[in-house]
C-alpha cells in the first residue's frame, strides 16, 4: 500500500473521476474524506470505500461556500490531526462564447473552479508546511492547455488552475509541499451530460469522439484515478508545478 494511513481530502467525490480517485486512494491505505456537495452521493462513495475495507467518511460540502471549504479543511485537522493530500476536484462547465454567458457564468466558474481551490489550499497549506510537506492536487482539465470553441468561461478558468498551480508550487516547493494539475480530456461520467445533450444526444458525441479524439474513445474514470494516484503519492516525489494531459491525444492532435 502506497498511501497507508496518509489522511486525504476529496472535492467532488461522490461520482465520476472524483469519486475513482478516491476509491483507489482507500485502496492503497488512505484515509479519505469525502467532501461532495451531495450528501447522498458521498455517503455512497463512503460506503462502497468500507464495502472493500477502505476507511472513508463523507462530509457534505458545497465548496462555492467558503465557511463549508474551511470547515472541510480545519474539521479534518482537528479530527485526524493532519491531511497529507488535498484534491480539490470539483468543478463545473458552463459553456458558451464570450456573448452566451452572462456574468453570472463567468463569475460561477471562477468562484467554483479557481476560488473554491484557492481558499481550501489556502486553509490546508499551514499544517502541511508545519509538518514538514504534503500533496496538493488541482483538477484542470485538457482546456486548461489547450482552447476548446464555445468555452470561454471554461477555458479561462482552467487554465487559471493551472496558472495558480504553477505559482502556488513555485512557492511552497521549498516547503516540501507538491502541488500538480490534473487534466483530463474526455472522461465518460455524468460530468458531460449537458453537453451530450447540447450536442443531440449520445450517438452524436459518441460520434465525435471516436472521430476527434486521435485514440478513438472516451477514458473511464478509473483510467485517469491511475494519473491521480501518480500525482498525490510519493511515485511522483520529485514533481512540482506540472499540469499532467490525459486525453488519448486531444490536446495535440
Ligand atoms: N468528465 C470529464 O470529461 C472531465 C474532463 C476534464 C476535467 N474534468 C473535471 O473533473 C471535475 C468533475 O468531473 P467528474 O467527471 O468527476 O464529474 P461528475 O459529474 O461525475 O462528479 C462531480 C461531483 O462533484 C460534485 N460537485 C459539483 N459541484 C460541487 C460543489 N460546488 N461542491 C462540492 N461538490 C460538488 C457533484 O455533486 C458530483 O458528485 C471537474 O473539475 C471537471 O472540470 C472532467
């Protein structure tokens, strides 16, 4: 077991990519806090952790509420008296070009996105310094590194993750504190729903990614939990600052 008795914080892990990464951190000993706005949904994610012997425990968070993003973060001090990983991972899509989405798109994006990560990293980054380090992981996205069309709320602020990413391991690095990116490009999860359903449904986007995607297919979340747990465990001891493109090739074809 690589991560043994390391105390991790997950954002929106009750599905998806959030939800595998945090599945194969309890696999490999950690115990994961899962922090998911949707109660139901994180005490599922908690529940299948324990149905294989993984430690697990949910707590609901919306983390577009700053006191709810302290509370995750200064709760689970006080309860396990450290985190070594964060993965703030939630995160929302709002699609559209520059005069589609209102301010409240744009300003939805950033709180949720950029902000949301900002203020947990914020929170933790005093104990993982006092204890001589710790890992911290961004969600971006294959658009934080590349444009997609009609994305301009999306786009902008993923690559902000990863511009924030870059700054925070510049100045923590010296503090034994890693801090990477991660960014996926088309992974089959609920995530992309309403933009399957923008696009005509599921035959049209399967369409377009066996047509634009140069390896031809979705990835699975578990695919890219394998990237995540990489990027939080010590097989990536000396990497800092980088943005990590899972994306079957998206992003250079
Ligand atoms: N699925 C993809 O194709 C893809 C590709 C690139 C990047 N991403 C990124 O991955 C993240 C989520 O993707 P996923 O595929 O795991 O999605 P998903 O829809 O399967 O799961 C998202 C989870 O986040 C939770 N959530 C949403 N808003 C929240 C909030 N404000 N506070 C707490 N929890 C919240 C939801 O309840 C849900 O359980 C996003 O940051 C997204 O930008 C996804």
């Amino acid at each position: 077991m690589i991560l043994k008795d390391r105390i991790a914080v997950v954002t929106g892990a009750g599905s998806g990519i959030g939800r595998a990464g945090a599945m194969i951190m309890a696999r490999e000993g950690a115990v994961v806090v899962i922090a998911d706005r949707d109660k139901v949904a994180g005490e599922a994610t908690a529940c299948d952790i324990h149905a294989v012997g993984g430690r697990a425990e949910a707590v609901t968070t919306d983390v577009g509420d700053d006191a709810a993003v302290e509370q995750l973060i200064v709760g689970t001090l006080d309860k396990h008296g450290r985190i070594d990983i964060l993965h703030n991972h939630a995160g929302i899509q709002v699609g559209g070009t520059l005069t589609e989405v209102g301010t409240d798109g744009m300003d939805a994006s950033w709180r949720i996105n950029v902000r949301a990560q900002f203020l947990g990293a914020r929170t933790v980054m005093p104990s993982m310094v006092a204890q001589g380090g710790g890992v911290i992981l961004n969600t971006a996205s294959n658009s934080g590194v590349f444009y997609d069309r009609e994305m301009i709320a999306y786009a902008t602020s993923k690559h902000a993750v990863v511009a924030m990413t870059r700054q925070m391991s510049l100045d923590y690095a010296q503090h034994n504190v890693r801090v990477n990116a991660l960014c996926p490009g088309w992974v089959d999860t609920p995530f992309n729903g309403p933009f399957i359903a923008q696009m005509g449904g599921r035959d049209a986007i399967e369409n377009y990614v066996r047509t634009k995607i140069p390896m031809g297919r979705w990835a699975s979340a578990e695919e890219i939990a394998e990237a995540i747990l990489f990027l939080v465990s010590d097989r990536s001891s000396f990497m800092t600052g980088q943005a990590l493109v899972i994306d079957g090739g998206e992003s250079i074809a």
